[in-house]
C-alpha cells in the first residue's frame, strides 16, 4: 500500500472510531436530556427541534438519534450493543 494511502486509511479508522464512539455517548446525553425536558431550556420546542435547530444535525440524523435514544431505554440491549459499535 503506497504510505499516502496507508496514512490516509489510518486515519480515516481513526475518526470512524471516534465517531462511532460519539455516537453512543450523545444517545446518553440525548437520553437524559429529554427526560428532564432539557431541551425547552435550550430554547427548542422538541428533542427532534433541539437536534435540527440546536445541534445543527441533520433531519434525518436527528430523527435516527432520537428514536434509538428512547427505543434503548425500553431495551437495554440496544443501547449495549450501541455502544459497543455493533450497530450505528
């Protein structure tokens, strides 16, 4: 592999990491946000609001996020194999 590529793919598994682990931990943050209805202090209407308008993600994205974030409170399992990065 030519050592431009071999950096370059390095560093994209890298950020791929990061980004898998960020993942996981703004489900958490997400979580404890609507359950104290944090959002509305953050000058949003919604969680899915807070996500677009706040946060900046995308709608679909924010849509992704909010779903995981509240189905895993009703199955741990899905939280644990989030954060785990068996799925994304």
């Amino acid at each position: 592999m030519h050592e431009n590529v071999k950096r370059l793919h390095e560093r994209a598994l890298e950020l791929a990491g990061l980004h898998l682990s960020s993942e996981a931990e703004l489900i958490t943050v997400l979580q404890d946000l609507d359950a104290c209805r944090g959002f509305f202090q953050c000058g949003a209407s919604s969680m899915y609001e807070y996500c677009v308008h706040v946060l900046k993600l995308a709608e679909a994205t924010s849509y992704n996020f909010i779903t995981v974030a509240r189905k895993s409170k009703e199955g741990p399992q899905l939280k644990a194999a989030t954060q785990e990065g068996l799925i994304t």
